[in-house]
C-alpha cells in the first residue's frame, strides 16, 4: 500500500497537480511565503545583458547581501567566491568578463593568480598567453590528485600546456583539468555538486534528506573553496560557512527578458527568476526510470511554463505574438520530442541535467543492476 502524501501548494495558474511526497518524510523545498511578483518585474535583483536578453536573479533573502562572507576575501591571494561567480554572470564566469578584467588591470586582477587562473601554474604574472584558456573560454585550473590506492594509472597522450600530468612533492600524481566555474545559483534544484560530483560527500537521493545533505554538501565545498581556490591557511568557521550556504540557496537565476519575446511571464506565462524560486523540487521528481518516490508516474509534458503562449490573441502586445508563440512551440517539441537512447549498455550518472520539472537521474541506481 502507498503511504500517504502531502504536496505542495502551486499557484492555481499552474496547469500540473502539485508535487507530493510521502508524509512522513520531510518536505521537498517549497514555496517560500511572498516569493511571487508583480508581472512587470521578476527579479529582485538588477537584471544584466545576456546575448539573446537580459538574465536576473531573484534572492528569496531579498537584497542581495555584499557584506556575506561570499563577497569578501578569506584566503591569502585576495579572491572571493564572487572573484570567480560574478553577479553579472549568473554567478558563473564568462570569458568577455575575464578579458575585460584582464584588460582593465593588465592582467594583474587577482582571478588571474597563477594557481589555477593560468594554463599552468608556471605561468609568469599578466602574461596573456599563458591564460589563454581563461581568457578565451573562461576556464579554471582544477588539480586533482589520483589517490594511491586508485585501480588505475593516468598517462597524457596530449599536453599542450605541459602540465596536464605533475608529480607533487610526494610523487603522487596531479591531473589539470579545465571546467568552467559553475554557477552558484539554483543550487537548491542539484543532484551532484560540482561537474563530476566530487563534493557530493552526503547523497542526495533522497527526499527526506535532500536539504540538509545539500546544505553538508555545499559548507564542504565553500571550505575547499577557501583552501583551494582562495588559498587561505585556515578552514572559515562552521558559522562563516553556513552564512555563505544561505546566500547562495537563495538565489534563483533565469533569463529575465528576450529581445523578441520581451518579459518572460507576461500573457500568462511563468518564465524568469520569480517562477524558478516557486518551484518545488526533490530527488526523483518526474523520474522517467520509475524512481519517484510518490510512486506518480512520469510525465514527459512536464514543462508548461509556455503553454499560455502557444496561441495568443492580438492584442496590445500583438509585436510580440510571433515570438511568445515560437518560444511555446519550442517548449512542445522539448516536451514531446523522442530522444532515443540507443548502443547503451547501461546508464549511469552521465549527465548534469537538472531541470526541476524533469527531475535528474544524475544519482539514481543503475537500472540494469550492473556496478
Ligand atoms: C578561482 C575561481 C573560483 C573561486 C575563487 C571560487 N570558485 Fe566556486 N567554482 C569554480 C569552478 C572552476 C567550479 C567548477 C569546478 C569543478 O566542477 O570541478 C566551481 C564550482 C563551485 C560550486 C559547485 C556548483 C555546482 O553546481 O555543483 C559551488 C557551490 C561553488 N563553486 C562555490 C564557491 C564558493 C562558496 C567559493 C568561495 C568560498 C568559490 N566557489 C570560489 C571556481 C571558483
């Protein structure tokens, strides 16, 4: 027998039954009281120019709070997290903000450190080049150590860089690699963190406790932060680090306006930063592999923040018909599409597809009982 449910309450303009979860178990996140705004403006934050718009972030915490120990130096080379995750950046990175640093310092801005803000950390002070894969891609140095006890070796087969592979001092291997800083918002909605899920010390696979695992996860990830990236001697105290997981649970970001479909809730739609904090989440949402712990079903057509757009009357936003309609025709095809899966022996956390809508299968076990 099922156990009994509690759900949500969604705005009675939502087309879908609320989300559910079983009653004895804590609630997924949720609705906070008086997140939802007045049409004309989405974020609470100011929105910033993106290439197709403008992106805006919307804090459930109201201001934007700069004195958070995220904005503030706490290591020795003078970054903060918001060095690296710019507010004008959805909290990420992109590459024209790291040459307009670049240019505007020459190239002395401290994001440039030669720890991880150059190809190799042999890297002479403000020297371009040997930042070219921040300068043109907006990427981090990330150095991984291979454990000793790993059942496998790692050999470079291409080092342009010529730190792909290194020894520290007590010969064990250091891997360079890459990504991007990934944004520090919408964290509420992860199944992993970080790209290859190395800060995931507590799972979060499970609905009951998803947020004070994600919460473990996430005060784990800013002390290495600090350590690493910020350099610092000494890990922040417990209390500085819960401040830092507060400001960023939340913060909800999402394209605010579209230059040809202009404000993204308008004409009943439910786009932009406001809709995102209202809505609900938990491991196994949606699941298409069965894996949702209400026992509901999936539903593929679980995107509908654009139905109200896909025939709309002419009216006084009639410049804006063809555009609002393209974008809910597209939101159909993303929700009806076929995606085959095919030549696949199993699946596994390959992704970090994090809809909320769809829920990710990011953690979920492997179906076919393989290890
Ligand atoms: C030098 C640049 C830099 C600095 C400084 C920095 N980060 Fe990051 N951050 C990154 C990069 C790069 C990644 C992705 C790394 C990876 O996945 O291996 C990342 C990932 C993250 C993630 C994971 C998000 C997700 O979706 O999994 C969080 C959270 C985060 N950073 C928070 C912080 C906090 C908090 C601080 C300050 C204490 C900080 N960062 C300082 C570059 C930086």
């Amino acid at each position: 027998m099922r156990p009994p449910t509690r759900c949500l309450l969604t705005s009675p303009r939502s087309p879908r039954p609320p989300p559910c979860w079983p009653a004895n178990e804590t609630p997924p996140l949720g609705p906070a009281s008086g997140r939802r705004l007045a049409a004309e403006k989405i974020g609470n934050q100011p929105g910033f120019r993106d290439p197709s718009g403008t992106v805006s972030t919307y804090s459930t915490n109201g201001a934007l709070d700069t004195g958070n120990p995220f904005f503030q130096s706490m290591g020795t080379n003078g970054r903060s997290c918001a060095s690296c995750h710019l507010t004008s950046d959805a909290f990420g990175l992109s590459a024209t903000s790291a040459q307009v640093r670049f240019a505007a310092s020459g190239g002395t801005d401290r994001l440039f450190a030669a720890v991880d803000g150059a190809n190799c950390p042999s890297a002479a002070p403000s020297d371009a080049a040997a930042r070219s894969l921040l300068l043109n891609n907006g990427l981090i140095r990330v150095f991984l150590l291979v454990p000793a006890s790993a059942q496998f070796t790692v050999e470079a087969v291409h080092d342009p860089y010529g730190c792909a592979l290194v020894a520290d001092p007590q010969g064990a291997q250091i891997v360079s690699v890459y990504p991007r800083p990934l944004p520090t918002t919408n964290l509420s909605f992860l199944s992993a963190v970080m790209f290859d899920g190395r800060e995931t010390s507590a799972p979060l696979t499970n609905a009951g406790t998803f947020l004070a695992n994600l919460r473990t996860d996430l005060a784990h990830q800013a002390m290495d932060a600090t350590l690493g990236q910020a350099q610092a001697a000494a890990a922040p105290s417990d209390a500085t680090l819960a401040q830092i997981v507060d400001f960023e649970l939340a913060l909800f970001t999402a394209q605010e306006t579209d230059d040809a479909a202009d404000i993204l809730n308008a004409e009943g739609a439910n786009g932009g930063p406001g809709a995102l904090a209202d809505q609900g989440f938990y491991p196994g949402i949606n699941d298409p592999l069965g894996g949702n712990p209400t026992g509901a079903a999936f539903d593929p057509v679980s995107i509908t923040i654009y139905t109200p757009w896909l025939s709309l009357p002419s009216s006084d936003n009639g410049r804006y018909k063809g555009a609002r309609e393209a974008v809910a025709r597209g939101e159909a095809l993303f929700d009806t599409h076929p995606v085959a899966i095919t030549d696949v022996t199993r699946l596994i956390a390959a992704s970090r597809f994090e809809l909320p809508l769809l829920g990710s299968n990011q953690d979920s076990p492997d179906p076919e009982g393989a290890s």
